[in-house]
C-alpha cells in the first residue's frame, strides 16, 4: 500500500506525517509556535517562517522515525500548497520539492482544507462521500458539500472574520492570552450563555455564509460600556454569551444544509471544531433531525501533516499529481 510523507507548514504549526494509505498514520510529528507567538498576541509571519526554516529537517527525520522507515520507503510526497503565509508555505514545499526530486517520486500539492476535511477518514474509517462538512478555523469558515473524495461544493463562506478569528479578537479583548478559543470555550462552561443578548446574524433568508464582524463589534461594545460605567465585568458570562452566539449559527446553517441536501451526516473540520460547545450543541441538533455528527480527534483538528497526507493520497489515486513546478499559492481556493 502506498507509503506517503506529508508536510504541513502553512502557519504556525511545523508537521511532517507518514501515512499507510489514506487513512493508516505511521507517525504525524507536529512542532508547535504557540509559546513564541503568545507574547506578541498572534502569529508573526517572519517569526514563523523562521522557525519552520530551523525546524523541518529534524521534523522530517523525526516522523521517518517513528514510522520506522527510510526516505528509500517513500512512495508519495504531499505538501500543503496553500491557503496560508507564503514564508511559512514556501518551507514546506521547498522540503517536499527536495525530496520528490532527489527520490524521483510523485509530489501532490494539498489544499490545506480539504486537509482538514480529510482529518476525518483518518478517524472515521469507515466514512465516505456524501456529506456536509462545517470547516471552522483561526483563517476560514466554510460550509462545503463533499461530493467525493476530491470534489467538493463550497456553498458557503465567511465574508469578514472567520469563526475563530472572532474568538481570538474577542479574547484579546477579555485580557485573555492567545490563542483565545480554547479559553473562551473553557470560560463558557462556567458562565451563562442567556445572560448577554448578543446578536445572531443569519444574513439573507436563503444564505449559506457567515458574518462576525458586527457580533465581534457587539461584544467590544457591551465591554467598553461597562468599562464607562465602571460596572463589573462577568467574563464567564461574555465568554459564554458570546460563544453561543457563534455556535449556534453554526450549527443552524449546517444543519439547514444537511436536511436540504439530504445529507445523513455532517461533518466538522478545523480548529474550531474542537470547541466542547460547538461538538455539544451540534450533536444535540443532529439527534433531533436523524443526522449523524462526526469530528477529528482533537489534535487532528489542529494543523497537522497526516491530514495533509491523507488528501495526497485521494489524490494520488485518482491521478491528480503536481511537478516540481509547484508553487505557493496563499490564497488557494477550495475547488470542486
């Protein structure tokens, strides 16, 4: 079966995978940023290209490894391509240009999306195409119908701040450390989602895409009134008010989609698809309408290289390979 080696560097995580098939992992190696990035609020670019330039050959022979084989046993490479930070991006792919060319084997350029979506198969073995996904992360929000292993719908998208990006502005906002949705979803739990109205916002009657830039303005709003007023501020109660917010649009649409599409699943993917809330609220909803929920482990739903890997491989199989012309593209699109 075929043995890839996946690498995964778009952002702030350096991850390099070996993969048994598409949904076998031997190894998935991941070196994060977080501790470097905390203090500066968010993720620098240059910083991080930096750390992937000092970090991915040790990542790479880590991963060999752990797999327990040699370079000599590769039979694929994959690499995210994009979307992403182009330092960051331009890493990875020079490292996995290297090694297809010095090896002579095929190289598959990954949509580091449908990596995410792909997290799955590695989780959910016996999952197949159809199926509705909610893709959730830091950089995008996407509601995608996944028609087959390498073709996917986008119905729809963020048109300001993706999911996580307002959990992250909003926890800057709350004085909290980044990365701020894992704390807010942690905050959440202790607070009263009822206690704050903020707004839900649905956009056209018919609209599949996502909008949080007024709810993220809402919040700083209700904060800097209460900062005027010098009335007490309940974090629990923002947190969780704030989330439910989110969340439940989320879900809604999802489920909207899956009933629309007669879609018997739907399927999470990215960062934000760890979100304890997020899981609960979805899979109560999925009960009440007959639709089953599914979601990666929660460290594949952060950046990593066996999911990167497993979209090589569908690709691969169906014949979708690149060249060593390859190149960054940061503001890849997802395709059908």
């Amino acid at each position: 079966m075929t043995i890839t080696l996946a690498i995964e560097t778009s952002c702030d995580e350096t991850s390099c995978a070996v993969l048994r098939g598409g949904r076998e992992v031997l190894s998935n190696i991941i070196s994060s940023q977080i501790e470097i990035h905390r203090e500066y609020g968010g993720v620098v670019p240059e910083v991080a290209s930096r750390k992937h330039i000092e970090n991915i050959n040790m990542i790479i022979q880590q991963a060999l490894d752990e797999a327990n084989i040699g370079f000599n046993d590769i039979d694929l490479v994959g690499v995210t391509q994009g979307p992403g930070l182009v330092g960051a991006l331009l890493v990875g792919i020079s490292s996995a240009k290297g090694i297809a060319y010095a090896l002579d084997k095929p190289i598959v350029g990954v949509n580091h999306i449908e990596g995410h979506v792909c997290a799955n198969y590695i989780v959910h073995k016996d999952l197949e195409p159809p199926f509705t996904c909610l893709v959730v992360s830091g950089g995008h929000t996407y509601l995608v119908q996944v028609k087959s292993y390498t073709e996917y719908e986008l119905v729809g998208r963020t048109r300001d701040d993706a999911a996580g990006e307002a959990f992250d502005k909003v926890a800057r906002a709350l004085g909290l450390s980044y990365p701020g949705g894992p704390l807010i979803d942690k905050l959440a739990k202790e607070g009263d989602k009822d206690a704050i109205e903020f707004p839900r916002v649905y956009l056209e009657q018919d609209s599949y895409d996502f909008s949080f830039s007024g709810l993220k303005t809402a919040v700083l709003n209700y904060l800097n009134q209460k900062k005027q007023k010098d009335e007490k501020i309940i974090i629990e109660d923002v947190a969780a008010s704030f989330q439910h917010s989110v969340i439940e649009v989320l879900v809604e649409k999802s489920i909207r989609l899956a009933k629309e599409r007669k879609s018997d699943k739907i399927v999470m993917a990215g960062g934000v698809a760890a979100n304890e809330g997020l899981r609960n609220l979805m899979m109560d909803r999925g009960k009440e309408e007959g639709i089953k929920v599914l979601y990666p482990s929660k460290i594949l739903c952060t950046d990593n290289g066996a999911m990167i890997g497993s979209a090589a491989y569908f690709h691969y199989i169906k014949g979708h390979v690149s060249d060593l012309h390859l190149n960054v593209e940061p503001n890849l699109e997802l395709k059908g």
